[in-house]
C-alpha cells in the first residue's frame, strides 16, 4: 500500500493502488501484512478515501466511515481531523499520505490530500472544466524520482489515452507496474476505481 496514483477530469476521477499493505520497524525494515489490500475504501457512491503508507490509519477511516449508499460525508470539515491523524504517525517511521476524493456539492470533482511530511501543507483542487490533474504518491524511496514517474504516466496516457475513465486506468495500471519495478514496497497487484460524475 505504498503507491497511489488518482486522476481528475471534469467528468470522472479515477484511483489506482498497489495490493501490498506493508509496516515499517524503527529501524525501517518493511513487513509485508498482505499483497491484496487496495489501498483506498470507497465510503459513499461519491467519495474515496485513499492512503498510503499505513494501512491501519486506512482501516481505521473505514471504521470511521462505514459505506453509505446515498449520503455522503462532510469530508471538507474534517480535515483538520484527518490531518492530525496522518501527523500522528512519525514521518521518519513511514511516509504517510492520505486523499479524499469526492463528487462535491456543486457536482464537480474535489480532492484533498494530507501528508505527515513535515512542512507539507494539505492541498486541495477542485476541477470546474475540462483539464487532467493528476497526483502520484509514491513511497518515501521514490520521491527522488517523481519527476520521472509522472513523465512515465504523460508517456503512458499518450499510449492509452485521456478520454475514458477505462483508458487512464490502464495508464495508470501499466504506471504501477513501472514503479513496482523501481520499488520493493510497490506490487504489481492493482486495484482500481473510478467515479464519475
């Protein structure tokens, strides 16, 4: 559960994670907990909550948010809330990161995203017309090679194309292998979502 990647357009979002749910020791040796957890939970027909890193503080958002079929959760107010539990988790033990991903009010697509990298701030992007945003999260050992990992996924999503959400996800598919390939905390075992609008 070490490498999310989430796609916007206007119309849909889609999220794609590895299957490995790992734990860090102190002295950073990665215990594999299982190669088949997705690494978001889908709480509402609208909403996604995604995670990385810890796969305990995933669990315990879906405690925390149980599925609901019709309602949908004021993620916005709550935040600061999941900002401190992110924080909570020392940045030199694992990388944390957490996004929410939801159909907003106003019917366009909102991401919020929070990390426990010291100094990072919390983001937030709403997309009103049509454009991609995208947002890779990569394992701590990656982040040296981001830039690479997102001109993999530009090369990738011109091979696949933009224009469906079936079409970014084997982007975004064929992406998590490429980093399962430079990573021993990322497997090739995916899991993909897509939400539109």
């Amino acid at each position: 559960m070490s490498f999310v990647s989430i796609i916007a357009t206007e119309n849909f979002a889609t999220i794609m994670s590895d299957g490995l749910a790992i734990e860090r020791t102190a002295g950073g040796e990665i215990i594999k907990k299982s190669e088949w957890t997705p690494g978001f939970i889908k709480i509402s027909g609208k909403q996604v909550v995604a995670c990385t890193g810890n796969p305990a503080l995933l669990r315990q958002m879906g405690e925390a948010f149980p599925f609901k079929r019709s309602n949908t959760y004021p993620l916005r107010n709550r935040m600061n809330t999941f900002e401190a539990r992110v924080k909570q988790v020392p940045y030199e033990v694992e990388d944390v990161l957490l996004a929410t991903v939801e159909i907003n009010e106003a019917g366009h697509i909102e991401c919020r995203m929070v990390s426990n990298q010291p100094g990072q701030a919390g983001q937030v992007f709403s997309l009103k017309r049509e454009r991609l945003r995208r947002s890779s999260w990569p394992a701590a050992i990656l982040m040296k090679k981001k830039k690479k990992i997102m001109e993999k996924f530009s090369e990738l999503s011109d091979q696949y194309g933009r224009n469906t959400a079936n079409k970014i996800l084997n982007a975004q598919k064929e992406l998590n292998r490429f980093v399962a390939d430079m990573d021993p905390s990322v497997n090739k075992h995916t899991f993909g979502l897509t939400l539109k609008k």
